[in-house]
C-alpha cells in the first residue's frame, strides 16, 4: 500500500513539472521580448536624430554632441550600444539588465 502511495506521487510530480518549469520561464521570456523591443526603439530613435544606425562614422559625432567619457571608438558592438546611452536615447537601466532589484518597503505598523 506504501508503494502505491509513493508511485501516485511520483506520477503526480511528474506530471506537474513540466508546467512548473514553463511557468518559471515565462516571465524571463516577457523581459527579453521587452527588453529587444527597447533596444529596437533606442536605434530607432538614434538613426532619426543621427542619419543612421550606430558605427564608427557616428562615434565622432556623438562623442562631439555629448562630451561623455564613454569609449565610443573601440570598433566593437559595445561602443555601438555606448553610442546609444551617451546619445541618451537608452534611458532605462533595464534593458542593459543592470537594474537593482526592486526594494518592497516594509508595511507600516498597526
């Protein structure tokens, strides 16, 4: 009887795990699809104020406009995203996944 009562919960793991598993992805998958989505806005809007996208042609131009102390000129993907945070047109710490986690402040005494 034991056994029986171990392999019914077993099955019943089993059978659960999966859905567990997806659902934990889920919200990383929400976060990712936003955070491109952003990052698509941000070239975006760079190439509407600049003429283009991001290169090693804007780097001056962008180093003239802000005077930020960013690397933009080390001919990697890297300066091009530094090209957009000096431009300002990525505002948000979170599509560069660098956000602090959120800080819920205590409930208020009774």
């Amino acid at each position: 009887m034991l056994v029986v009562g171990i392999l019914v919960v077993m099955a019943l793991t089993g059978l659960t795990a999966p859905i567990t598993v997806r659902s934990s992805k889920k919200p990383d998958q929400t976060e990712a699809i936003n955070n491109a989505r952003q990052i698509g806005l941000a070239l975006l809007e760079f190439e509407t104020e600049y003429g283009t996208y991001p290169d090693d042609k804007t780097a001056s131009v962008v180093l003239e406009n802000t005077k930020t102390t960013l690397n933009l000129t080390d001919h990697s993907a890297n300066s091009f995203f530094r090209q957009l945070i000096a431009a300002d047109m990525a505002q948000a710490e979170t599509i560069w996944g660098t956000a602090p986690p959120t800080i819920i402040p205590p409930l208020p005494k009774l």
